[in-house]
C-alpha cells in the first residue's frame, strides 16, 4: 500500500522522539483520503486557517474520539470563576482544541507543534504534520487490529472463566448439601456402628464359649471312648465266667452222690 507505518526511535536523551517518512503530495493526499479526510492539492499548498482547524478536528475525532461539539462545549468550572464568562467562549474552546491537538501531536511524534501551525499554516509544516499523523494512524491500526484481536481472546477467556465459576459454585453447592447430609445422617451413623460393635463383642463372647464347648466335647468323646472300651472288656469278662460257671455246673451234675 503507499501508506506505510513507520516510527523509529531517535536516540537522543530523554523524551523519546520518532522518525517517520515524509510522504510526497500524492501519499499524502491518498492516505489522508483513507483516513476520511478529504484534502485537494490546492487546499494543501494553499492552506486557510479555518480549513485547516476543521481537518485537525476531524483527524481529532478519528483518532481520539473528540468531537467538534466536546470542543466546543465550555468548562463551566472554569467559566465561573471568569467576571465575563461569555467573552471567552471562544478562547476556552481554542485552549481545549489546542491541548487536544498537542496530546495527538506528541503521540505522532511531532513535538514543535504550535497555535501557528493552525493559525497561520504553511505547506512545508502541514506536509510533515500530515505526514507523522498518517504515520500514527497506520501505527495505530495495527496495533488496534492487534488489540480487537486479544480483546477478543480476553472475552473468550472471561466467557469460559464466568462459566467455570458457575459450575464451581455449583459443584461447592452440591459438595455442601452432601456435607450437610452427611452431617444430619452422621447419629444415626454412630448408633449402627456402635450396634456393630456391640454385635461383634457378642460374637467374640459366642466363639469364645463355642470354643470352649467344643475342648469339652472332645474331651467327653474321649472319656466315652475309654468307658465303652473298658465296658467292652469287662462284658467280655462275664461272658467268660458265665462260660466257665456252665462247665463246672454241668461237672457237678454228673458227679454221684
């Protein structure tokens, strides 16, 4: 394009200062263009004071935002502590669009500017003024698409953070209802616990006195087994006697008298 940015930093001490391209006649009238400000050849080589405030006006609301009215309305502050307030309208509002311009001036990195710049211009002036103001504005453009372009990141991202903060707000609600709940619920927790702990000394005492009746009957499976071995021995005893008391019984029949 024939407008190009560009602002180099000088490298004197102090208040930095930029460099920046003088544009000839025809840049500067296509980009001035582009910047929605009309200007001819004519108006330029030739300029008036009142075309010349108008333009800086309408660069000032262009690039800052500055409307003709806002300049045009009074500090009433300052108005009421004037004898004559209504003689000086016009140079309160000269001083407001004068602090305007030098604002924008600095920021373009012109730093001579002066009432005489609008007041009596010349071309020479005005095409260096021009020049670093289109120099701005193509700086500025950048940097604003730039800007719109992590303004945009920066909404997205508070977009999803709002979102985050409502699901953890909801999450926290939840984890306190559960909380609460748990906290209700907890006697009733308390009481089966110790039900289960009173049921498993229970149990302990059962196995304990199971244990032990189960030495007991062992043991008495062990009497019982020697009682019914001793009892086996000693029916087989009788049944010899018997045996033996038949014999001599059946001798004693036989014998004479």
């Amino acid at each position: 394009r024939v407008c190009r940015m560009m602002m180099t930093p000088s490298k004197n001490r102090g208040v930095p200062h930029y460099s920046f391209p003088i544009l000839s006649m025809s840049e500067l009238l296509v980009c001035l263009g582009e910047l929605q400000v009309p200007l001819s050849e004519e108006q330029l080589k030739k300029p008036s004071a009142e075309h010349i405030r108008r333009v800086f006006e309408q660069l000032l609301e262009f690039l800052m935002g500055v409307s003709h009215e806002e300049l045009s309305q009074p500090v009433f502050a300052a108005m009421e502590l004037l004898q004559f307030p209504e003689l000086h309208e016009d140079s309160i509002s000269l001083i407001a669009f004068h602090r305007a311009m030098q604002k924008l001036m600095n920021a373009c990195g012109i730093h001579d500017f002066s009432m005489r710049d609008y007041l009596h211009p010349e071309f020479q002036r005005l095409r260096r003024i021009f020049s670093g103001i289109v120099n701005f504005a193509k700086f500025r453009e950048e940097r604003m698409a730039r800007f719109e372009e992590l303004l945009a990141q920066s909404e997205t991202l508070a977009s999803n953070r709002a979102q985050l903060e409502e699901e953890h707000a909801t999450l926290r609600a939840e984890l306190d209802k559960l909380h609460a709940a748990r906290k209700a619920e907890q006697p009733e927790v308390d009481a089966l616990e110790e039900q289960i702990a009173k049921h498993a000394a229970q149990m302990n005492g059962m196995n304990s006195t199971q244990a032990t009746l189960q030495d007991e009957l062992r043991q008495l499976k062990t009497a019982n087994t020697e009682i019914s071995a001793k009892l086996a021995e000693a029916t087989h005893s009788v049944l010899n006697e018997k045996e033996e008391v038949c014999k001599l019984q059946a001798q004693v029949v036989q014998s004479p008298d």
